[in-house]
C-alpha cells in the first residue's frame, strides 16, 4: 500500500470546515477591496533566495529545491509575497495605478519536522497592499487579519506589534546584538550559534533562548527618526480604532524583507506554535526583484493553525451533507428521480440511491448521509404529482407538489 508522504495531509471528512473558512476570508479580503491572485506553485530558485533571503533558514533549510528537465533549478513556494511581487513587477501591474491589493489562499512547502499545525505542504491565506508607505496602509492590513479572524467566530487571540527598523537603522541594532549575545555565544543552540552571523535578528524569537532574549538590547530604543514617527502613529491609529495591542520586541519575522512594522497574531491556547497570522511591511523587495521601488505591506494565515484555534473554541460549524435526499419505491421510478434530482439539484443539494437498494436501505442511507429530507418518489406520486416530503429531525410528514416542496425544504 502506498501512504502519503510524511508532513503531508489528506483532508477528507473535514473539507467542508476549510472551505467554509476559506469563504469568509475571500469574503473578507473582497469586501476591503483585494481581488484574488494565484501564483504557481513552484518558481525559480532565485526568486527566493533573492526576496526571502540566503541566510534565512527557510532559504538554508526548508525549501524543496529541486532542478527540472531543462537543467533548471526551481523551488517550490515556501511563502506567497516574493509571487506576488514577482508578478507584480513581471506584469507591471503598477502601471493600472496604486495602490494594487491582491489576497492569495493556497499550500506553500516548507522541509520542517511536523507538528501540530505544522506540515510540510501546509496551505496559507494572505494579503499584500503594494504602494502606500503610509502608517495607514499598515493598519489597513492588520484590520483585514483582525476581521477576518472575527468573520469565522474565532476569539482569544492576540496582536503583537513591533518596528524593526530600515537599512538606516538596522545596522546598529545589529551591531549591538552581537555585542550582547557574543559572551552568550557558548550557551546558545545550535541554530541560535550559526544565526549569530547570519541572521541576527532571528535569536530574539528563538524558542529554546527565550530567556536571554529578554535581556536583549530593544530594537525600539534603536530607530531612527523617520521610523520612530512611522511607528507612533501606527500605534496612535490603532488607539483611535480601539484595536488592543501589545508592543513585543521580540517580534521580527524570519523573513530578510521585512522593514519598520512587523506584527503577529497569536492565539495563546494552542501553546508554543500560536502563531496564527504573521505580516508586515517590506518597501524593498519589489526593488529586490528588478522592480521599481515600491512600499509594500501585508500578511499570511496558517490554515491548519487556525482550524486548529477554531476546534480548540468549539466553533466548527455543523454540516449537512444533503437538503434532500429522493427515495425511488421501484426500479420503475428511478428514472422519475433522476429527472427530478437534475432540476432540484439547481436549487438545493440533492442525493438518490445509486446502489440499487430497497426504500428501508435507502431511508437508512439518507439518514446516515445526515439528510434534512426525504422524498418519497412511487408510482402514485408521480401519477398525482404529489410527493411524500418526511422532514428526518421529527419524522413529519406532508403530500407536496415539486415547487411547494422545494420552497418548504429552502425556508427550513
């Protein structure tokens, strides 16, 4: 027998709850006036090692890299803003105006060791606003990851917010991590003592180091002017909107392309991976990847982490599978049932028996297929017009024709 790949997930009796979920964020991403995007799966290597970063670990580590027949080296997408600012620029959407919004929802790969809510093919949901550089455009970003969180019921999460700076800045804070962390460097894990020349930044969220980064020197007592401003009045835009928050400077994303606000949504309850939504701005990657330069700010959701959270809650919605499932009495009618499922099917979900069974066994089949009504389909009813509607919560019974069946079935 050949099994899934290990980090890899059917999603079977469950689909239903991912679809739901992923209709209310489109909804809520079309209502704030974000149209869809859809990238491919896989790009060129170098569009990631140029836009998320060489010395990142996802660029290190986690990419499935592999080089095609054309001799090609090409990588599956480990995130979805380097697509879509390589579209972005590749398509010169900046030229239909800014700023441009696009959300995205689909599976990303990253080489990982599973865990909960963490896979290997592991699917996210995103945004990315490209050409405001304003404080606004932040908020506006992080509005649309708070409602969207709201739109499927999900409560007890957190915003954390933090500035980490530009290529002003940065440089200095960095410098002064090193200083910090140097006498540490003995201490310090083994992904945490080669980060130390490589990505700095990235021993403050450090799970295992948690408690030196306590001590660690405050990227906010390190920005320079412009971004102190910028980062005021996110907060001050965000007070104004009541929307609850907490400085973390802990926060700094694993990404290269982050620049001044990064924030994160955490959900407490589901331990130490409660990352649910991670964003911020990037004003340098579209010139990264041989665009013009152009502000840009946004977010990603994990799926499995959030249908994660929405179980925890208990606010998974309740599924039925079929409005009304239609009963033939007799080989003879089923060809009257087929006819009548192709017309209902329009309007409502439908199902009929394709097995062949007796009217008890098909009963017993709709009942199991958790149908909210049977019709009941024998000679006389078709001869009369009037079906048998057995509503399956009471047991109620009523002679209907086709259409008044219908409106009884939609208004319940």
């Amino acid at each position: 027998m050949i099994k899934r790949i290990k980090g890899t997930n059917d999603i079977i009796e469950n689909a239903y709850i991912w679809e739901w979920v992923e209709n209310k964020f489109r909804n809520v991403a079309e209502h704030f006036g974000f149209s869809e995007i859809r990238t491919p799966i896989f790009e060129a290597t170098e569009l990631f090692d140029r836009g998320v970063g060489k010395e990142t670990d996802i660029v290190q580590k986690e990419m499935y890299t592999f080089e095609d027949k054309g001799g090609r080296s090409v990588t599956l997408r480990p995130e979805g803003t380097a697509p879509v600012m390589r579209a972005f620029v590749e398509y010169n959407l900046a030229s239909k105006g800014l700023p441009q919004k696009f959300f995205y929802i689909g599976p990303m790969f990253r080489y990982e060791r599973p865990q909960a809510g963490r896979l290997r093919q592991f699917h996210q949901y995103g945004i990315e606003l490209i050409g405001s550089s304003l404080p606004i455009a932040d908020v506006y970003t992080i509005l649309v990851a708070i409602e969207s969180l709201k739109a499927i019921g999900l409560e007890n999460f957190k915003l954390k917010i933090n500035s980490t700076g530009c290529e002003k800045c940065r440089p200095s804070y960095k410098e002064a991590l090193k200083e910090y962390y140097k006498p540490l460097l003995d201490e310090l894990c083994s992904d945490c003592k080669t980060r130390y020349n490589r990505n700095i930044l990235r021993l403050l969220d450090c799970k295992r180091d948690a408690e030196y980064a306590k001590s660690a020197p405050n990227i906010l007592d390190y920005l320079c002017d412009d971004c102190k401003v910028h980062f005021e009045e996110l907060k001050s835009l965000l007070d104004k909107l009541n929307v609850e928050y907490e400085v973390d400077p802990s926060i700094v994303r694993g990404l290269d392309y982050y620049t001044r606000t990064v924030f994160e949504i955490k959900y407490p309850l589901l331990g130490a991976q409660d990352a649910i939504i991670g964003g911020g701005r990037y004003d340098n990657l579209v010139e990264e990847l041989g665009g013009t330069s152009t502000p840009s700010v946004g977010f990603a959701a994990g799926m499995e982490r959030i249908i994660l959270a929405l179980k925890t809650e208990e606010k998974i919605p309740s599924f039925q599978d079929v409005d009304l499932y239609i009963v033939a009495v007799g080989d003879d009618q089923r060809a009257d049932v087929l006819k009548i499922a192709k017309e209902l099917s329009k309007v409502l979900r439908v199902d009929v028996d394709l097995m062949g069974r007796k009217v008890k066994s098909q009963f017993k089949n709709a009942s199991k297929g958790n149908a909210r009504y049977v019709l009941v389909v024998g000679e006389d009813e078709v001869r009369s017009g009037l079906y048998t509607l057995k509503r399956m919560s009471d047991g109620t019974q009523m002679r209907l024709p086709i259409d008044e069946v219908v409106k009884t079935v939609k208004d319940s």
